[in-house]
C-alpha cells in the first residue's frame, strides 16, 4: 500500500550531490518537498528543475527545504546541474538524491515493487519516478501528486498547495478551491457559530455548512 495523508513518511539515508544525507535528520523543524524524476538530463524535468531554481527566495519564505530525487548518479546529478542553471538563470542550490537502486522510489511507493533498472535503461523504465511530497515538520505526508512523464509539473501550484497547508494547519481553517495567499478562507464545520464567533471575529454565512472569513495573519 502506497503513502497515504498523515503518515509518518519513510526515513532512509542516500547519497546526494551536496553528500549523505538521513531524511528525517536533514527535515529537521521545516517543511519539506521531495520531488522526483525519472532521469538526468532529460527535456521535462530539466525545465521542471529549473522551475524549482527560480522559486528558491520563496521556499525559503516558507521554511521549506527542496530535495530532488532522480535514479542516477551524484556525477551526473552534478554535470546536469550545469544544464539546470544555464536553463533557469538561477542557482539549483538544492540537493538531488541518487537512487540508483530504487530504494527510496520504493520505499515512497513512486514504482512498482518488482521495478529495476536495466542496462542501457532509458527514461521509459523508470517512467513512474515522477511525484511531489509535501512534508510537515512532523515528518507526516501532507500532501503528494503524481505526473506523467510527458506533462510538465506546475510549481506555482505546488507553492500554492503549501500556503494552503500552512494556513489550514496552523490555524484551524481550510481553504477553497483556487485559494491563494490573502483571501478567505472556510470554517470548518465542526466549529459553532459561537465558537466561530470567539475565534475569528466576523464571518459571512453561505450556507449553513459553507462560512468564510478573512485568513488569519
């Protein structure tokens, strides 16, 4: 059985470009996204790369750290980090993972068990080696999704998707859908109007299961 929401993710050490790292250790107190690729130098993930790049002063607002993860090898996650910041303009200062033995992509569930890499393998064997997980300081999945190897990943979306995590799980709300950073968000509905009252001020009432508020700050 795969990850599922709230689950303590696995903990392993591997080998990255910036050296050896032990998950939980290197999350730490921050959030985390781990983010994965089929292969090194490759069209997609070297345009998907280079999108995380770029959005590196907003990690940081957020306390969360990046990590990659693609199945070859720390010489040639350094050789294709070159490719990656002459794309983005940006420095690719986050550590990729070498999972040359599946471990990790297994132990996430990203392929199927009885997976391997053949000689000579190309970007269609390990093709399932291509999902993001969004981690809390808890080290709990909060979140994950998982693409195709021909469709390029959103990072706004992923950006969006932890401020909404943030929001909901710091302050006791949830948000709507297309939610971003500044508007209102909802009431749970296991919260009285009362209740409602007393935590967050004013609130417009929907419908009797649908309130909303201005976000906390």
């Amino acid at each position: 059985m795969g990850l599922r929401i709230n689950d303590i993710v696995p903990n392993f050490t591997a080998q990255t470009d910036k050296g050896e790292i032990k998950f939980h250790d290197w999350i730490g107190d921050s959030w985390a996204i781990l983010f994965s690729h089929p292969k090194d130098f490759t069209p997609v993930c070297t345009t998907e790369f280079g999108a995380v790049s770029q959005l590196a002063d907003e990690w940081d607002k957020r306390g969360c750290k990046v990590i990659g993860l693609s199945v070859d090898s720390v010489e040639e996650h350094h050789g294709w980090k070159k490719d990656i910041e002459s794309y983005a303009g940006a420095k690719a200062g986050f550590p990729i993972i070498a999972d040359e033995d599946l471990a990790v992509s297994k132990a996430f569930d990203m392929l199927p068990a009885d997976a391997y890499l053949p000689d000579g393998s190309t970007v269609a064997d390990s093709a399932s080696v291509r999902s993001v997980f969004i981690i809390g300081p808890d080290k709990q999945l909060k979140l994950s999704m998982t693409y195709p190897m021909n469709v390029g990943r959103n990072f706004a979306e992923v950006l969006r998707a932890l401020d909404g995590l943030q929001m909901a799980n710091g302050n006791g709300v949830a948000t709507p859908a297309n939610w971003t950073a500044g508007q209102d968000v909802i009431i749970p509905t296991s919260v009285s109007d009362q209740d409602a009252t007393a935590k967050f001020g004013e609130f417009t009432t929907v419908f009797p299961y649908l309130r909303t508020t201005k976000a906390p700050s």
